[in-house]
C-alpha cells in the first residue's frame, strides 16, 4: 500500500517551485487550523496548504498518494509560523527523500515553533498592540480597532511569506538556524511580553476604591472624608489593579484555575462590591458622550 511506502518510486528530483506556487500556499495556510481535531490537530489543514506543491513535485500518482498520507498525519504547530514547517518539507519533497526522514524532520520542525510563536506572538505582539488601540478605541477613535488589524495581520502575513521562502531555500538547514538560539530568543521575548502586559496593567487598570471615611467636620460645619484611594496613589499608584493580577497569577499558577474562572471571579467581585460602594463607579456618561472620530 501507498501509506507503507518508505521510498517513493520515482526519486528523479522535481523542479524547484514557483514562486506563484510558494505564495499560492502561503495563503492557504490560514487554513491550518479549518479542520482542527483532537485526533490529528492540523494535519487536514496542513495538507490542504502544502497540496499545491506536493502536486507539482510528484507526477507520479502513487508517489502523490503516499506523499498526500504521510502529509496527513498528526500535526501541530504555531499557525503564524506553519510556513517555516512548509517550506522545509518541500525542499525535502523536491529532493525526493525517503519518507521516514520527510516524517522526523517534520516532527522536528514544528515542534520548536510552538513556544517561539507564544512567546512572540500571544505574549508580546497581540498584547502590546490590543493594549494601544484598545485605548484608542475607548477614547473614540476608529482607529484603535482598525490599527489593531492591520499590525497584527500585517506583521503575521509578512512572516508567513518570508519564512516560506527562506526555509524552502535553506531546507533541512533552516531548522539549525532557528532553533539554535530558540532558548535565548524565545525567554528575551517572554521577558518583553511580561513587562509590557505589567505596564498595561498599571496604566489602564481602572479598578479604585469609591470608599470614604467620615472624619469630623471642618471649621465651615462641611463633613470631612478620608480618602482612602487617595492614601493608596500616595503609597504605591494603580495597587488595586495590582492587587488582583496577583491574584489570579496565584490562583492559575498554584491552584490549577483556568482563566475562565478567574474571570467570572473577577466579574463577582466587582458586582458585589458596587452593590456596597466598595469600588468607585466608572464615568460612563463620559464614555458614552465622546465623539466617535478618526
């Protein structure tokens, strides 16, 4: 049968892909993840982008059918970065390896990719950039939203793209030169997301107290208050925001709570301590009255 194939009969090397054909899969790998499942993740996605290449690399049908089955197998990898897998595999298929190597060097590629995409992507560019325009976006400005599309599907379609082409013409090489300093680089850009998502945190975290403790009355007969936010900016600003990202750091990093939990947590107490004056109510006629502009 063609899956139990470890060669593929016709090992006469394929003519080097198009560029057409490399930008043509590219595009198709925003479809990576059409067909997720728990049983093969990507793999039907995974096939469907490479299946231009494959097409053109192998004129003969059994080789076509056993390259379509190995290439169906389970895969999963960052869907930013699926293009760096692609292109290596490619190369290989053109050359015409023995399948078993197509196997472990596709194995070897995604998986790296996994932790160099979260760290580039989830925790550094999408939180930095939906923290700016978000802000934009509540002080009225159309931007806000639309920025945010265009950096994000920007930077990633730009990647997709060079990373096809690059590792198509480095091959099995490519896979030295990224991981190399995966390490290094992948814990430089977490540290990055951290700090950033912290200084978030502390600029738009709008959580403070609305409580007020009566303190006697002035000379003029008016009631006195302490307050008690104001004592708190004058110890350390934006504690209460603080406060709670420890919290649910704690609560997921110790106590096994999924994020799902933390925030309808969250949602509780900032419900319950509105009903008793705990937290300062937000201003949303101020909201509501800003003009939407570009």
């Amino acid at each position: 049968m063609a899956s139990n194939m470890t060669n593929y009969k016709d090992l006469t090397p394929a003519k080097p892909l198009d560029k057409k054909t490399l930008n043509k899969m590219v595009w198709r790998s925003l479809n990576l993840q059409a067909s997720f499942n728990y049983e093969r993740m990507q793999a039907a996605g995974w096939l469907w982008g490479i299946l231009p290449g494959l097409e053109a690399i192998h004129t003969n049908k059994e080789d076509l059918s056993a390259s379509m089955g190995h290439n169906l197998e389970f895969f999963n990898t960052h869907p930013f970065l699926v293009t760096f897998v692609m292109g290596i595999v490619l190369s290989m298929e053109q050359q015409k390896a023995d399948i078993n190597s197509i196997r472990a060097v596709r194995v070897a590629a995604m998986g790296p990719l996994g932790g160099i995409g979260d760290a580039l992507f989830w925790f550094t560019l999408v939180p930095i950039t939906a923290g700016i325009t978000a802000n934009m976006a509540i002080g009225g400005s159309i931007v806000g939203p639309i920025l945010y599309f265009i950096i994000t599907f920007g930077v990633q379609m730009g990647l997709r793209f060079w990373l096809m082409n690059w590792s198509y013409k480095l091959g099995t090489g490519a896979i030295e030169t990224l991981t190399k300093n995966a390490r290094e680089f992948t814990h430089a850009a977490s540290m990055l997301g951290v700090f950033v998502v912290g200084a978030l945190t502390c600029n738009y975290g709008a959580t403070s107290l609305g409580m007020m403790i009566p303190n006697g009355v002035t000379a003029d007969g008016t009631a006195n208050f302490i307050d008690l936010q104001g004592l708190i900016n004058g110890i350390l600003p934006a504690l209460i925001p603080l406060g709670f990202t420890l919290m649910c750091y704690f609560l997921i990093k110790k106590k096994g709570w999924t994020p799902t939990k933390c925030i309808l947590l969250l949602l509780v107490i900032g419900v319950v301590g509105c009903m008793f004056g705990i937290w300062a109510q937000p201003n949303y006629n101020a909201l509501i009255s800003v003009p939407w502009h570009a």
